[in-house]
C-alpha cells in the first residue's frame, strides 16, 4: 500500500472512498476496469491518509445533515483497514456529527465497529450493505477468495438484524453459466428473507465486463474453469452487459419472492431509502 494527501473526501452526492484498490481478490470485479484511470497496481492499495481531518472539515461546513455513502467502489474494510483504522475513524466523525450512513462491504471486520453503527442508528441513520453473490461456499471461495464467506455475511446480517441497524443487500453480479441457477437465488434470498433485510438490490442476472476487469476475470476462468473463457468470447464478445440466458425467468422468481416477503426490490425505491437522512431525538452517544 501507499499513502497519499487526498485534497477532498466527499463527492457532489455525499459518498467518500477512503481506500483506491482492493484486496479481496474477487475474480469479476468492475472496478479493476481502465476507465476509472488508477495509475498504480490494484492490489497496491492508495490510502488516503488524510481522510478522517477531510470529513471533518467537510460535515463541519454543512448546513444540513445528510446520508454520507461509503464502499461503492472499493471496500471499506479490506485487509489493510485493520492496520490502519481510518473507516473506523470517520465513523467516529459521522456520529459526532450526526450525520447518516449507508456503508458497503463485503468484510465481517465491520462488526469491529458495530457501536458505532448503533449509535449512528440511534442518532439519525445508519444502513449497513453487503454483498451477497453465491451460496455454494466453495465456489465462493472462488469467485472471492480473500474475503469471508457468504455464510458469514449471512451471520453479519443476522447480528445486524439483532440490533435492529437496516440492511441491504446487493445481489450482483451473478456470473453466467457458473451461478446463475435457481438453487443459487433461492439461497441467498432465504439468507436475506431469514436476516430481515430491507431491501435487494439487484440489476438483472449477469455481469459487466471492461477493459481491465474483463482480461483478469478471463484469467481466473482459465485457473479455475477451463474452457469457459472461450464460452464467454462466442457468447458475448466485447459487450459491456453480459446479461445470463436465464436472467428473465430468475428475475421472475427474485421479485415474486421480494414482493411475497414484503422486501424491497425496486432498485430506484431501495436508493432514495438509503439517501433519505432521518434526524432522531436520542441523546448522541460519545466515543
């Protein structure tokens, strides 16, 4: 990893990236892709070190509260997070400050910070998102071989659900022809269903692939399933959107099942809850 001096944290919609790069190794990742110009290996992790002084300037000039946003390009809690503590910082700020949060991982190392993601509940917002992609642990230590396995963000959900902090999960990407089958959606949605989430998030059964992220997720095919590459090229060649041949039947069977349990699962409706801040009259918690 490497340091460096960040001249600003949050973006125009409230959403910060305290980390560039990821370590958790997932073969399919979209923000491998060339488009978002990283000029330095994935895996040799940006840090912004500065971030926690940043978001505090930043929520200190605000004239309203608001949601602050975190891990939607690269995970919030990857390994070297542990070491250094910045997420674990800022969280710190957003609660002294009263501000929401809506924070995405994929790391069980969120539970390190589970008070702080009360009292942030307790004083305004707080929604906590995982991904959930595939329920055969074996294959998941395939598809995300770094990080913990679904079961154990099932486990994350459920202490979440204890403790009453809303959840959401993203259900995305599902990769065609390796776990795009019934067995696999009515497993995570029973993970879901049994954890209380609010809401799923998904965007169709499939992937997208760019330059970038299509040369390593074609490399891992070629460790893992031999053969399947060559699948991938006929079927979709350089398409953006690679969209499973079962998507509409499978996304028949997602929001049939949502609308049965009473969970969300109209993306617009599953964002607008996340950006609605909600000001709350408990006594602010001090850390």
């Amino acid at each position: 990893m490497h340091f460096v001096d960040a001249k600003g944290i949050l973006s125009a919609k409230n959403g910060m990236n305290i980390y560039r790069g990821c370590t958790h190794g997932c073969i399919y990742c979209d923000s491998r892709s060339s488009c978002y110009q990283m000029k330095h290996p994935f895996e040799d992790i940006e840090v912004k070190r500065n971030a926690p002084e940043l978001l505090e300037i930043a929520l200190r000039r605000k004239r309203s509260k608001c949601m602050i946003g975190t891990g939607a390009m690269c995970d919030p809690y990857m390994h070297c997070e542990k070491e250094l503590g910045l997420t674990g910082q800022c969280l710190k700020i957003i609660s002294r400050y009263g501000f929401g949060l809506a924070i995405q991982t994929k790391s069980d190392m969120i539970l390190r910070d589970l008070d702080l993601l009360k009292c942030i509940h307790e004083e305004s917002k707080c929604v906590v998102q995982m991904t959930l992609t595939t329920y055969n642990e074996s294959l998941c230590k395939i598809l995300e071989p770094n990080v913990c396995t679904t079961k154990r963000r099932y486990e994350v959900l459920k202490i979440m659900q204890k403790h009453t902090i809303p959840t959401v999960v993203w259900f995305s990407p599902v990769l065609p022809f390796i776990n795009d089958t019934e067995e696999n959606l009515r497993g995570i949605l029973n993970y879901c269903f049994d954890a209380g989430v609010k809401g799923i998030l998904c965007f169709g059964i499939g992937t997208t692939m760019r330059d970038g992220d299509r040369e390593y997720f074609y490399a891992a095919l070629d460790r893992h399933f031999p053969g399947l590459k060559q699948k991938y090229i006929k079927r979709y060649g350089y398409a953006y959107e690679c969209f499973s041949d079962r998507s509409g039947e499978l996304m028949k069977l997602f929001h049939s099942e949502c609308e049965a349990h009473g969970v969300m699962h109209d993306v617009e409706q599953i964002f607008r809850y996340m950006h609605e801040y909600e000001q709350k009259d408990g006594q602010l918690c001090l850390f």
